[in-house]
C-alpha cells in the first residue's frame, strides 16, 4: 500500500495535486475525490466484470451532485497478472 501511494503521489504531483491517506475536510467538487481500492473483482458493478476500475461520469464534472468517489478493484488485478 505504501508503494502504491508514493507512486500515484508522484504521478500526481506535477499537477499540484496532494495525494493523502488523510481525510479531507470536505469532498466537495475541486476540493476532496475519494479513490477506494478494494481487494474485491468488479463483479458488483453489474456489466463490469473484469473491469480494473471505475469513476462515474458524474463524479468528475462540475455542478453535478455527485459523491466524489471512484473505484480500483485490486482482486482483479490478480487475475491480469
């Protein structure tokens, strides 16, 4: 896990974006995204099995009620390796 946040910590930073395990104070658009990595496959999302991961189209555009949250499937990634 620590491996995993430094490398999208610094995929990230070039676009001065803070990558933290720490909660935000808010999720509102442009301020807090939450990304949940799950050792789960995608087999809850109906029609996504095999998927590695997900956002909602909502998630990321502005003015649209939204949770702010996304998904990678950890599980899944066994079965690519």
């Amino acid at each position: 896990m620590k491996n995993i946040f430094r490398t999208v910590a610094e995929d990230y930073s070039a676009f001065n974006i803070n990558v933290s395990t720490t909660e935000p104070a808010s999720f509102n658009d442009g301020v807090g995204y939450r990304m949940v990595m799950t050792d789960s496959d995608s087999n809850f999302f109906s029609g996504l099995s095999g998927t590695l991961g997900v956002s909602l189209v909502a998630e990321l555009q502005p003015g649209r009620v939204a949770d702010n949250v996304g998904f990678t499937f950890c599980g899944q990634l066994r079965q690519v390796s």
